[in-house]
C-alpha cells in the first residue's frame, strides 16, 4: 500500500527534518479543502506581549532557521 511506502521513507528522514515534511504534509491537506479553512484576522492576538517579544533573537538561534 502507498500510506507504508510514505511511512518507510519517512523513517529515513533525520528528525531535525521531520518538521518540514509535517508542514509541506498539512498545507499540502489543507488546500485540498479550501472550503474547510477557517477565514484568518490578522493581527489579533489573545493576551499581551512580554518586551522581550521584541528583543533580537540570539545568533544561535538565527542560525537554526537557515
């Protein structure tokens, strides 16, 4: 079946990796749905922000995102 040849393949994705794969997946299963989706406001977040939301990030951190 093709869902256990996935499974195998995904078994051979290092797990830093794994989260790429899950989004690329889910906006894949999203768009066949287009109707399903919840309409998205912008902007609107529930609480309120620390000041160091809107500290740099360490460069460590920056670098994971490369």
């Amino acid at each position: 079946m093709l869902i256990e040849k996935i499974i195998e393949e995904l078994q051979n994705i290092p797990e830093e990796k794994l989260s790429e794969i899950y989004e690329l997946i889910h906006n894949f299963r999203l768009q066949l749905n287009p109707e399903n989706q919840e309409p998205r406001t912008p902007g609107l977040l529930t609480g309120k922000l620390g000041g160091a939301f809107f500290e740099p990030l360490p460069e460590e951190e920056l670098k994971e995102w490369e």
